[in-house]
C-alpha cells in the first residue's frame, strides 16, 4: 500500500496531499547522504583518537621491537667500541713500539665520519635522535676499523722488515770504546768551546788518538761525505733507512764514498780534527725522523745496565763541548 504525506493548508482549513517532485526527492536524498557522511566522518575521528585500529596496534608493536633492536644495537656497538679501543691502545702502545714506529693520533682514527648534514634524511622519523646516534656509531667504528686494518697492514710490512730494520738501528758506539774512557761530552746543553756561550750540543764526542777507526753504527747508505774547514769538518751522514741517519763529524780521514753500502762495523773513517774543534775527537749524532736524538739510547748492542749509566754520568758530567 503506497504511503502519502499531508500538509495542513489553513486558506482550506484541510489537509492535503503533499506531492513530491523528483527534485525534492532528489534534494531530500542529498541532504541525507551529506549528513549521514559527516557523523560517518565524525566518527571516525573520535574512534581513531581515542582507539586504534587493529593495523595500527600492529604498527606500534613493530615499532616497539625496531626500538627495541636498535637500543640493544646500541649496546653492541658500545661493547665493539671497548673491544676496538684495547686494540687501538695495544697497536699505539705495543706493536708500535716495538717497531719503533710512531702511534697513530687520535685525530687520525676518528676523522672523517658524522657531519650533521649526512643524518638529515633520518630526520623525518619519530625516532630519529635514537636512529641518527646509531648511524652515528656505526660510521664512526666503520672509520676507526679502516684505519686500524691499515694500521695492522702496515705492522705486517714492519714485521717482514724486522731483520732489516734491526741491522740498520744504529746500536753500537762509533768507536773503540770498552772502557767508556774516550766518553767526552754528551747531548745537551754545554758551553762552546771556541764562542764561550751556552749551546744545545746535539750529540756526543768520543776523544781519540788521531786516526783511530770510526765504525758504522748500523747498515745503510752513505749519503753524505763532504770535506769542509768550518762547522763539523770532514763528515761522513749515513741513512740507515726506517727514519734513521747518523754524521760522524772531525774526521782525519775518509774511508767510503757517497752513495757507497755500509754495514754495521764498518770503518769508515779515521778520527781527525778538523772543522771547529778544539782536539782530536768523534762528534757523532743520531737522527730519527728529522730530529736530533739522544745517541747515548741508542748502544743497546754495546752496553751492560751498568756501562749505560756509567757513560750517562760521563756524557752529563762535562760542561763544555769539543766542538
């Protein structure tokens, strides 16, 4: 049975049936749809502000295992760092050591990796700070394990080269030298002989009868031999490789020419007084890395315990130079 709506019409005083149009059926239809819409639109705001949805409980719960796994990421990274930085303490303190090799700086191992400007696509997530710390981390022990893998590179080359390197220390006196009497003056500062002022004495004198052997101190290359009336005279330098160079200088006589190979215990020269010198003697220094060092470290090879500290109160005891 079809269903009529009435309208009041008080011109008439009745009622009478309302006819729709398919306009207003079609308006009447519009209006329900939108409101119906918007409490469909409501309603999910206020459900999804106060619950989640199953997917979302999902996504949370993955996202408190990846923090999960990245805080403990984290620890492991911190227990790699320790582990990094005992072998970084024992290459620096050890191994270079016993290779007579410089350690390297920190600011060598820790350059190079962060910079603000690589993290800021990590940004954009919630976690970020947790995220960017870990990156930070693991480009800092990639850097640090790069340059310690060269490090142990080159500790193997050192290695190899052992035997070498230790035949070419210079690790003997430069004389004759049993009894320390020739010991004259040693490194550091004294008073010059002919110019009477204080002066960093870079080596040590050896008196000694004129012509007296002068031995190398360890195998090399003679790199110098040059004949002079000033400063240290007739002198013979050696480069013995691995940063290290030795001058003999107030020679009498030379025994070897530039450019010549030279083993330890080699004469090669004579004893003189030539150059500024006040008396016959050996002025003899040693050099590593560019950097006149003290020679009396150097006569392992030669010296008991007791012989080095007597030669050391010798070489301290004089306060003037023979050269």
């Amino acid at each position: 049975m079809e269903r009529y709506k009435y309208k009041y019409n008080p011109r008439t005083v009745s009622y009478e049936k309302v006819k729709l149009t398919w306009k207003d059926k079609f308006m009447r239809f519009l209006t329900y749809f939108a409101a119906t819409l918007v409490l469909a639109v409501l309603y999910n705001l206020i459900f999804g502000a106060f619950f989640d949805t199953p997917r979302e409980k999902e996504l949370i719960r993955e996202n408190n295992q990846l923090q999960l796994q990245y805080e403990i990421l984290n620890e492991k990274f911190d227990r790699v760092e320790n582990v990094l930085k005992d072998l970084q303490e024992r290459d620096n303190n050890i191994y270079r050591v016993i290779f007579e090799t410089d350690p390297i700086p920190s600011s060598v191992r820790e350059a190079g990796y962060g910079g603000s400007e690589n993290y800021e696509e990590l940004r954009r997530y919630e976690n970020s700070d947790l995220i960017i710390r870990t990156a930070t981390k693991l480009d800092k022990l990639s850097k640090q394990l790069y340059v310690q893998s060269k490090s142990y590179d080159e500790l193997i080359s050192l290695a190899k080269n052992k035997e070498e390197m230790l035949s070419s220390v210079p690790a003997i006196m430069p004389v004759s030298n049993e009894d320390l009497t020739r010991t004259a003056s040693g490194f550091g500062w004294r008073i010059h002989p002919i110019y009477k002022i204080r002066k960093l004495h870079e080596g040590m004198d050896f008196t000694a009868p004129v012509g007296t052997k002068i031995y190398a101190t360890g195998d090399g290359i003679v790199e110098t031999v040059k004949n002079s009336k000033r400063g240290y005279g007739k002198r013979v330098i050696i480069n013995h490789g691995f940063g290290y160079k030795t001058r003999y200088a107030h020679l009498n006589e030379f025994n070897v020419r530039r450019g010549e190979e030279v083993q330890r215990g080699d004469v090669i020269g004579y004893v003189g007084n030539s150059g500024l010198s006040v008396a016959p003697h050996l002025h003899y220094e040693v050099e590593k890395d560019n950097e006149k060092v003290n020679p009396v470290h150097y006569y392992f090879n030669d010296l008991t315990p007791e012989q080095y500290e007597k030669m050391i109160f010798i070489s301290s005891n004089s306060g003037q130079s023979l050269d």
